[in-house]
DNA sequence: AATGAATGAGGTTTCATTCAT
DNA sequence: TATGAATGAAACCTCATTCAT
C-alpha cells in the first residue's frame, strides 16, 4: 500500500495530502465534473494551485488519483474482513455488506464513482484498484463454480455483474431518494436476493 | 407523444433536428460531457451554435433533451411489445431483451445515459421519460408481488434496481470488453437469474 | 494606410481598437515588458481579455501591431511633410525634425520602441513599417550621394545611422533627464552636426 | 576595482562565478529578456537557482550585474588604453574604436546592453558603470570644447549623444545584418564623420 | 551555504454562454 | 431567425520568487 500510494501520490506532506483529499471529496462529490473547479480545490485545501498541477497534471488525475486511493482503502477492508470466514455464501454475503456500508459511511466516494467519474477517460486510463479488486472477487466466484455451488452455466464476470449492478444501482437510488433509510441495512434482504441469482438451484 | 415531443424539442425544421440528433449522438457519446464541445456539435450538424443556445439553453439541455427523445423511443417500444403478453415472467423477460437489444443497436444512447451524463444535474433537472419507463416497470411488478409471484418482502424498487443494475453494468462492461459478442444474446441467460432473485422460491 | 490596417488590425469596432491604442500606450510605456501585463491592458480598455488573444495571439503581437501602427502613422507624416521640399538638405532637416517632434508628442511610442520592446523577436518578426520608413530615408540618402552631396564613401545605411543612432539617443537621454527641455527644439543644433558629418566637405 | 567587484559580486567561488558569467551571455545575449530563464542560466552554470537568489535576489539583477562588470571591463580597456595618448582628436578616435572592437569582441554584451535588458528598470537603478564611463567621455569633451576645437554651441552631452548613438546604432545594424564585415574596421571611418559632426569646422 | 518544493502571477487556450446585428 | 463576435471562466503551463530543510 505505502509502495502504491508513493506511485499514486508523489511527495506530498501527509498533511497536505490529508486537506487535499478532503477538498477532493467535497468539490467534486457535490457537482459534476465539469462544474467542480480546481481552484476551489486549492482554495479548500489552502494548497496552491499550481502546486495541485505540478502533482496530479490534471483535473482528471487529481480526481482518479483520490478515487483510486479510496477504492484501494476499501480493498483492503474486504480483504481484512475476507479473513477467516470459510464459507462461499458468507464470504460473498460480507463482500456485498462490505460495499454498501463503504459507500453509505463514505457517500462522496460513491457519488464520485457512480456519478461524477469522467467514465470514457477512466475506463481507458485507470482502474488499477478496481481491476484488483475484481480479481479478488472472480477468483472467488470461479471457485464457487467449480465447486458446483454457483452457476456453472455463465462467465463468472456475469455473476458479480448482478452484485456489482445491485450495489450501484442500489446506492445510486439510495441518493436519489435522498439517503433516508440505511443503506448497509439493507444487505441481507439484497443479497439473499442476489444469492438466489446466482447459486445454483437446490435441485436441478 | 407528438405533444410530448413537441414540449421537448421546440421547432426545429425537422431535417435539421435530425442532423442535429446525429452529431449529439456521435460527439456526446464518443467523449466525456466536459471534453464534448457544443462547437463541433453545431459544426457536424450544420447549424450554428447560437441556434442551438436559442433552443436548448445550455449544453447540458441540449443532451438532456435528445436523451430523452431516445429514452422515450424506448419506451414506446416497449409499450408496443408487451402488448398482447400476459404472462408476467415473459413480459419481464421481454422488457429486460427490449433494454440489452436497444443499447446493443443503440449504444450511443447506453454511452450517455451510464458514462457521459452528468449525472447530478441530470437527477436535480429531468427525468421525464425515465420515470415514466420506471412507472410502467414498478406498475408491473407491483402486481407481480400482489398475486404472490414476486417477492414481497422488499419494495417493488428493489425488484427493478436487480434489473436495471444488471442491464446498465452489462452494457457497461460489454463497451469495456469492446463490443464483442451480442449483448441482447446473452439476455435470456442472465434474466434467468434475475427471475431467481425476484421470484417467489417454488415452496416456500 | 486603411489596407495596411486592415491587414494589421482585425475587424475590432474602431472604438474598441482606440481604447485598446490608449491601453497599450499606457501600459507597456511605462513598464518593462516582462512586467506589463495583458489583464491590465484589457481591464484599462474595457475590451475582454480573451478578445485581445483573438486578435493578436500574444502579448508581443499585440505591442507589435501597436507600435507597427504608430510608426505607419509617423511614415506617413514624413511623407506628407516632404511634398513640395527640393532641396535635399531641407528635406533631411525636416525628416529629423519630424522624428524629433513625433517622438516628443508621443513619447510612448519612443519609450517602446527604444526602450521595451523584446528587440530579438521584433527584428525577427515585423519590421514592415520600420522597412518602409527605411526605404524612403536611403533613396534619399542615395540620390544625395549620387549628386555628390552626401559623402559617397560610405554605405547610404551609414548616414542613416547617423542620423538614427541622434534621434534614438537624443530621445533616451530626453527621457532620462526628466522630458524637460523640449526636444523637437534642439533639432536645428543636431541636425547641424549630422549635416557636417554626412554631407562632403565643403573643398576636398 | 577589487574592491569594486567586491560589491558587485558578493562571494561566489571564482570558479562557479566564471561559470555563471558564461551562462548569463548565453541565455541572456540569446533571447529577450522575458523569455530567457533562470533555471536554464543555472542549469547551464551548474548552479542550483536558489543560490543565484541567495546571491543577486532577482533576475534583474543577476543581468544589471554581469553587464555592469563588462561595462566595467570596457571602461577599465578604456582609461588602460588613453594612456599617452595627448591629442583630443585621437584620444576620442581610439575611444570610438575601443568601444567597436570591444561589442565586436564581445557581442554578448552588446546584445545585452542595446537589446535585451529591460531599460525602465535599468536606467532607474543601475547606472554605476555606464556613469564612470560617461564622466569619463565628459570630461575629454568638455576639454575639447573649451580649447575650442570641439563645437562649444552645444551640451558636451550632445557631442557624446553622436558618438554613442552611432555605436549602438551601428551595432544594432551589424547584428541585424547578420554580423558579417568586421564592425571595428569601419571605425575610422565612421569617425571621421563623427568627427566632422563634433568638431569645430576649419574657419568659421 | 545549497537545495528542491511550494507559491503566485500571469501567459496561453479553450469553451460555454451572451450580445448585437 | 440565424449568425459571428465578444465575454468570462477556468484549464493549462511556465516562471520568478520564496520557504523550509
């Protein structure tokens, strides 16, 4: 981790780094991209501007930089979390809780993910975090197929795209309806749902 | 629907609009919102980028409103296909195909809609037609729970957020792998999972 | 003139351009030009920034077209004053003169021409107007020496920088010493000193 | 003039002084003022940029005080050079040839002091050099005047405004004209015309 | 005393949007 | 109504200069 944020963030004092992130949060997390403005970055942060582009190139990098520091906190929560526990269905039901308790406990990392991202720039420059942990999801998934626990009969890419598609889609309503009820509270009845989709029938 | 489209699109010489539909469909989906520029907008389309200001007010009117359009195609198709249809299950399951065969043929629309709308803006300002699309899914499921095929132990929003977080994350990462295989092929495969988790288990 | 300044100046509302004149005038006379700044020229013109970058490209374009301008003006009185002059002594007497008393009246354009302009990039750029002041002085020069006038031993451009290298250093001392005395005034006991230098000895 | 050098240059080891004299010429004989650099200037003398702060406290100041210690240089070649010499007319001949040999010889400095240093800042800071030189001249003139062989009407200022407007003049063309004949070899006869233009004429 | 990081200013560009015709 | 010019904002970039080590 320390080995990846020293390629992620170059030499940045921590504390700056802290206020900056901060600022990211909250600039970009409350408009879209292209009405959120770097110098309000800087402003929030009492970081100069120029010392923003000298770090980070661009406002995209600025904003994927952050997200992908975020996105490589929340891996390493699930893989914490992974530890010990046996159980296929266990193992997923705690990944699923595990998401949607992230994005509920850090809402501006959700906005900035599923709403905000400059999505055609992301997808072709960055998705390092994301790509590790979906690593660490399929390689879970496959073995669940192989064991003849979760359905054999699709890529297992199609059986975390009902998990990945619920958390998103799930979160993105949870906003639009204004973050009322608890979004981690939801998990189980979610997710048995999402059980139900992808193991395999009990006889078939 | 004429004096929707009417309300949505103010007049314009229909050929022009058309030219203009085209170049929003191929620069807004070819590049994020912000790197999208309204000047070569106007320039693929022929006009003048002060008639479309007199138009559509603003870039983000501007992609709304076509959107919209296209969101609204939709819509009517799907109205035209379920008729005739009474079994739930093969309405859901063409509704899902009628969605995967529309952002396959259309992917432009899926590009937009789940990549390059700013989202925050798009959610505060318009979602005419998509709540209109949504009104006729929830209609539909809301009796599925009543006659105790669906699951009625969470809220019918829940049954559709399985649903369209499956199509938007699949389309999704159907452009991410480039393209490839038939999207709408893979529709009745991937539904079948949905049904699983939005049906009432066989005995319960 | 209206041609050239066509070519010089794009179509900017000639109330525009005379209040961008007055800026420039004010702004880069009375600085060094790494030190005059283009946000104060169009604040004091009352024109947009960005329309100062339209028209002219950078700052060094925009003091060039200026100063292009001005010297055009004063070729232009030089030319009008020689009409109906035959003598050649007279006429190189007024020419001094001229300069002398233009630089005087519009000290702004002697200070950016002898003392900010970035000279390297100017010599390599413009000079159109200088040239063409230039010509006129050395076809003078030249028929002078011809007649036997002028002393013929030397290239015309010397006797040219005789007379330029007074105007220029007259103009940079004026200046240092505070614009006291009048300068156009000490024209006659100058040109006298450049008449004996250039002209043939009486008997030789 | 140890005591002199002292002050203008505060304590840099010889050896990175020589090297830093070296740059300045370059980037700074090279280019307007604006656009030659300061890192480049360290860079080139393998200095960092923070010690040329530490030593001349702005990029001003670093040109005004190299050119001061070349103007000092030629001042020194100068007073060297008068040695022995009695007559007026010869003392001011080998000045004028002094000062051709000396930008010929060395057209860094030329280049600098008639091109690129930014005049305002200049003239109203530093004139220590340029000022020994001029009372130097002064002093020759006014001698002359007063034995009556130089023309006594005028300011002796005006007599050295001749002198030093026709070599920056001519320098400015030799440059301008690509530095091709040798610029010292014209000086007599450049100053014979000077000469004639100073002096008193034969009778009168 | 020497250095690299940070800063502020301002040049340069590109746009969305507005104005005037 | 349709258009090009003008505007303001902000990205982007380079530097002189200052700070902290």
């Amino acid at each position: 981790m320390t080995e990846n944020k020293k390629t992620l963030l170059p030499a940045l004092r921590p504390e700056v780094s802290n206020r900056l992130e901060k600022a990211v949060m909250d600039v970009f997390s409350h408009s879209d991209f292209h009405r959120a403005n770097i110098r309000d970055v800087a402003k929030a942060a009492g970081v100069s501007f120029t010392t923003i582009y000298k770090h980070f190139g661009s406002k995209e990098q600025l904003v994927f930089t952050y997200v992908n520091l975020w996105l490589g906190r929340l891996t390493d929560r699930i893989i914490d979390h992974l530890q010990g526990i046996e159980d296929l269905k266990e193992k997923l039901r705690k990944v699923f809780w595990l998401q949607l308790d992230y994005y509920e406990r850090h809402p501006y990392l959700g906005r900035m993910l599923f709403m905000t991202l400059p999505m055609a720039t992301w997808m072709a420059d960055k998705t390092f975090e994301q790509k590790k942990m979906v690593h660490l999801y399929l390689e879970v998934l496959k073995k669940g197929q192989e064991e003849g626990i979760l359905n054999p009969r699709v890529r297992s890419g199609v059986l975390l795209d009902i998990m990945m598609g619920l958390v998103q889609r799930s979160f993105f309503m949870w906003v639009q309806r204004g973050c009322k009820e608890s979004l981690a509270e939801q998990s189980n009845v979610l997710f048995d749902m999402v059980w139900r989709a992808i193991s395999v029938p009990e006889k078939e």
